[in-house]
C-alpha cells in the first residue's frame, strides 16, 4: 500500500511536513519501479532533502 501523509514510515516522522510530503511522493514512485522498500526509503529521504535545499532553503 503506498505511503501518505498520515501513513508514512517511521524514519521519515522527523522531517518537516513539505520535506516528508516530497520524500513521500519519491518512495512511492520507487516502489512502483519495483525498488525494494528500505532503500526506496533512504534515497527517498536524500532526495526530499536535497530538493528542499534547493526549492525552500531548507537546511536539514
């Protein structure tokens, strides 16, 4: 079942709400490409945060 905004694995409850949100969204695509659920996890994190440094000078 893909991950929400309410539902989202523990190791994202830390992050700001839009970083969470975008690190969702990521995960979810790569589950869909068949990625195994904890590395989609981690890149999915990396990745919201670099988008986040990017798009809100978020610094985490």
């Amino acid at each position: 079942m893909p991950w929400t905004a309410e539902r989202y694995p523990k190791s994202m409850q830390n992050l700001p709400a839009a970083v969470r949100a975008k690190a969702v969204e990521i995960a979810n695509a790569l589950l869909e490409e068949g990625m195994d659920e904890g590395k989609a996890i981690r890149i999915a994190i990396a990745k919201a945060k670099e988008w986040a440094r990017h798009h809100l000078g978020y610094e985490g």
